[in-house]
C-alpha cells in the first residue's frame, strides 16, 4: 500500500473516530428545547443510555417512592463553578447546573407495558448507564440553575427509546408492574406538568423558593460504584469540583429505610423526611397544618404523636389523630399512606400506586411506639 494511501486511510480513521464521540454537554440559558438530546447530558448509543462526559451519576441513601419506578440521576456543572455544602439543607447550586432523574424500569417479558416490581439488588446509580434491551424508559426531568433561578423541565421517552420530547403539560403512560410470582397489577405512571413539579420543589410559599430537595450530604453521604470503582459520593463531587466548603470529620447520613440492622425509629423518619417533608414543613405547601414530617425536628406533637389532624371526613377514615402510638389503624398517617384515592392519598402527587414496603415500615414503628393518647384507652396486655 502506498504511503500516501495508508496515511488517508489513518486521516478517515481519526475523522471517524471524532465523528462517533458525543458533543459536550451543552447549558441552554434560556427557553425550553424540544428534545432531551439538545442537553448533550445523556448519550444513546449501542443499545444504551450512557451519561455523557463530566456528567456525575448520584444516588441517594432513601429514594423518594414513585410507583417502584428504578431512576438515573445525574449532575452537571460549567468548570469554574460549584455548590457550596449545607450540613442540613440542600446545597446551593451555581447558575449553569443541570440536574437530571430519568425514571425507569425493569421489562417483563411479553407484553411492552409490562415492567417488573422490583428495588435494585445493589442500590446505586448505573453509572455505567441503562441496557435498553432490558429497561423501559419512561420520563426525564430536568431541573436547570439559571440566572433568574431553576427551571423544571419533563422530558417523555419515545415508543423506541431513542429520543425524549419535552412535555409541558405531562403525560401518561399504562403500565403492568408485575411482581415476583408473576401478578400484574395495571397503573397509569403519571408524569408532572411544569406547575406539579413546583409544588413540590417550592419549599417557601411566602418566598417561592424553588429548590432541588434530593442533594443533601445526609442524603449523598454513601459510596457509590462509579466507573472507575466505588467511591463515597461527597468526596467525588468535591473532586470532581461540584461541591466546595465540605468539612473535614464525620458528615451527616440518612438512614437507608431497608437496612433493618438500623433502629426502626430512624428509618421511619428518614422515609417521612424524604417522601412527605418536602410538604410538611414550615413554609411549606403544607405548612398550615402543623405537621412537620423532616428527620431533624423533634419527635413531638409536631411529628403527628396525639396530634388532631386539620383534615376531616374521607381525609381522616374518621381517624382523631396523626398517630396513635402502638396503634397504627387507628393512626391517619398510615391511612393516608395506604391509599391511591384523591382527596385521601398522601403524598397527593408523585405516585398511582401505594408503597405497600413503606406503608409497613411506618406501621410497625408506630406499632412499636410506647405510651397511648391523652383521650383513647391504653393498651391493654
């Protein structure tokens, strides 16, 4: 082969080699573009949904529930720039970040709606990305720091799993979720308009803070199997140049509501916190009720503990109290809970079907409470 010829052949190598490797991730400072792909976050290539480069994969220590729907979360910041660590609130974001939840599932085999019910074997991230042949993706939010503050954006995956379009007003999508001994259980998976997803992330009515709530240390205080091995969370986002201000010493840590080495206590709260807090705590859209459900607060009236609910009729099952301790059908918290019905179901957003795994765990810590409300009868041996 001529010299010539050998060197063209290499130059057609390296053009092509150049042409299969993904642009940068691009920050788009303002609008709403139509597709996921325009973000240059995430990658689908060879069958898989990859993070692209610079994009760090998280998770966290106890996930929000969402109709037992598996999720990729990932961050992305400009260089330069970087969230300054909070011991107990959120960190603050700089303008640029993009934070990205892309929900998916296990397929069933069969059927293309069929998704298996399923918790991760290893809990963690992939961050090595999705196997398309062997999950249904359904939806990716973006949450976008700009400069006049976040913007939430849902992104629906199409019927092929090649690209995500921005749906403003939500969507849904019937699924079967089916279980371990083969029941299916048919559900509408429910995804968020613009206005849902705010009232969830506005955390302030009075301010209208709108803010992340998954980024705490307590919450990414956990190893995690990156690419290059397994690594605690704070500490590559701090290498990474995400994060800056973390302290040196012991870091806060949520408890993991299925390590059942963990007091019951702990894990109960942390699932309040996590699944109901965002809500239920001062300032929030369910501030009027006095009813503060964050791990951090005092296990007191306002944890709900011989508190008279301010809800009435269906909301309650004709319940008096927020829990009763060492009773737990006779408590409103696990009632609610329990339900898919509207007016009744807490969280009111975010889930078809019911957490019947975390319905249980509130229910056996109340069960384990000591002590009875001041007008009920107390437990008799």
């Amino acid at each position: 082969m001529r010299p010539r010829s050998v060197l063209a052949l290499g130059l057609l190598a390296v053009l092509a080699s150049c042409a299969r490797a993904p642009a940068p991730v691009r920050f788009i400072a303002d609008g709403r573009p139509e597709h996921l792909s325009d973000w240059h976050l995430l990658n689908v290539s060879g069958g898989r949904l990859a993070p692209n480069a610079g994009v760090l994969p998280y998770d966290l220590v106890t996930p929000l529930f969402s109709d037992y729907a598996h999720k990729l979360r990932t961050v992305w910041m400009p260089a330069a720039v970087s969230a300054k660590y909070s011991a107990d609130k959120a960190f603050e974001f700089p303008v640029g970040t993009i934070l990205s939840k892309t929900f998916y599932y296990p397929r069933a085999s069969g059927d293309a709606d069929a998704v298996l019910k399923t918790y991760d074997a290893e809990p963690g991230a992939p961050a090595a990305g999705l196997d398309l042949s062997r999950v249904r993706l359904v939806e990716t939010r973006l949450l976008v720091r700009r400069a006049e503050g976040w913007t939430a954006l849902p992104y629906v995956w199409n019927a092929d799993q090649s690209e995500a379009e921005l749906q403003r007003t939500g969507d849904e999508k019937a699924l079967d979720l089916v279980d371990a001994q083969g029941h299916g259980q048919k559900f509408t998976y429910v995804v968020p308009n613009e206005n849902q997803c705010a009232s969830c992330h506005v955390t302030n009515l009075k301010s209208g803070e709108f803010a992340p709530l998954g980024p705490k240390a307590r919450n990414l205080n956990r190893a995690l199997a990156y690419t290059d091995g397994s690594e605690n969370q704070i500490a590559r986002w701090a290498r990474a140049g995400f994060l800056a201000g973390v302290p040196a010493g012991e870091l806060p840590r949520a408890a993991d509501w299925r390590d059942e080495k963990t007091p019951i206590a702990e894990r109960a709260r942390t699932y309040l916190d996590v699944n109901c807090a965002h809500c239920h705590q001062t300032g929030g859209t369910a501030g009027n009720t006095s009813l503060r459900l964050d791990a951090l607060g005092p296990a007191d009236w306002s944890l709900g503990l011989c508190k008279p609910s301010v809800a009435a009729g269906k909301g309650t099952g004709d319940r008096i109290h927020d829990i009763v301790p060492g009773r737990p059908d006779d408590s409103i918290l696990p009632f609610r809970l329990a339900s898919t019905e509207g007016g009744v179901m807490m969280p009111e957003l975010g889930r078809s079907t019911v957490h019947q795994e975390g319905v249980q765990l509130i229910r056996d810590w109340i069960a384990a409470m000591p002590g009875h409300c001041q007008n009920d009868a107390p437990m008799k041996d």
